[in-house]
C-alpha cells in the first residue's frame, strides 16, 4: 500500500510520539512501586521474581495511564493523568478539524472513562469495543463509525478491535498506552491506514 503505482489515494502515514508528564500524584505512585519492587526482587529469584517484575511492569503502565485504573477508586479525574491531559490536546486538534479517530489500549476497564473523557472533548460521545462487546453488535458499532455523520471516536481494546475491522473513516489513531510488541500496534494502526 505504499506503492503509488498500485494505489495512489492513500495518504503518506505519519507518526508522531506524543510525550507525556507525570502528574504528583503518578509521580508518587510510580515511586512508591519502585521501592516496593527494589525491596521485593531482593528477597527473591528466579522465576518468581520474573513474575514479580512483570506485575510491576504492568503497574507501572497502568499508573501512568491514570492513577484510578491501578488503584481501582473509579474516578478517573482528567487532571490527574499527564496522558489525559495530552489526550485532550490532540483531540481537542481533530474535533476543530471535523475529524476522526481510533483510540487504542490494551486495558478493558480503561476504556470507559476514556469514552467518557472524549465525550466532553469531542462535545458528543462515541464508541467503545472491547473483549466483551457481542460479536453481533461489533458490526454496528464499525457501520456507525465508518458513516461521515457518526461518531468522531472510537475506542478500542488492542486485542478486540486491533485486527480484523475495516476503520477507514478514521484519519488519526491513537496508542494511549502502549503494547509490548509493535506488530501488534502496527495492525491495530491498520484498521485505519488500509485501501
């Protein structure tokens, strides 16, 4: 799809890292798992302590993406999150423009109060898939987003959306937390950047 001499109307993809700051409430959070996991792999080898590093990991991802995923108190205030706030801006950039996008994660329960987040940025809401999202209702959720009245955005769990959907409406996509492997990023980009 990038030889323009097979097809000549799909766009040149750019990407850009858009970074994000921590806020003091992440910042303490992120530090305060550090020591836990500095004290914990001191007491431990092997393959439990691979485990252990692996759950902080995670941790880790879900603190920067808002402190309320890893401490599970539902608020999910957008001040809170540097990755919320970055959000905002981007999105803030294609609503003006009239434009769509595609959100990514890898986490389910994130997907929620992202929605509801963009609906405040986007002055309408939007669409969610994920893992639990009835295969029926998955091609409805597609028809409405790829028709140019419906919806602005879209997000999506990386496993359940990443593959298979035809999501050509959207002009932006958007990793808000990233996976660990990029093939897998690189098709989820995809259900956009496609003939």
């Amino acid at each position: 799809k990038t030889d323009k001499r097979i097809i000549a109307d799909l766009p040149e993809k750019t990407e850009l890292a858009a970074y994000c700051s921590l806020t003091k409430t992440q910042a303490v959070l992120y530090q305060q798992s550090v020591e836990e996991l500095a004290e914990k792999i001191e007491k431990i080898d092997g393959i439990q302590r691979r485990g252990v590093v692996l759950a902080y990991l995670m941790r880790f991802k879900q603190i920067c993406n808002h402190p309320s995923q890893w401490l599970s108190d539902g608020r999910y205030h957008p001040a809170e999150s540097g990755k919320f706030a970055r959000l905002r801006e981007i999105c803030e950039e294609i609503a003006a423009k009239q434009e769509k996008a595609l959100i990514f994660t890898q986490f389910r329960e994130i997907t929620g109060p992202l929605s509801e987040f963009l609906a405040e940025v986007f002055g309408r809401p939007g669409l969610v898939l994920h893992g639990e999202t009835a295969v029926r209702k998955r091609k409805e959720l597609v028809d409405s987003f790829q028709d140019e009245r419906g919806p602005q955005f879209f997000v999506l769990s990386l496993k359940a959306g990443g593959t298979g959907l035809n999501l050509t409406a959207a002009s932006h996509v958007i990793h808000f937390d990233r996976w660990w492997n990029p093939a897998v990023e690189n098709q989820a980009t995809d259900r956009a950047y496609r003939i």
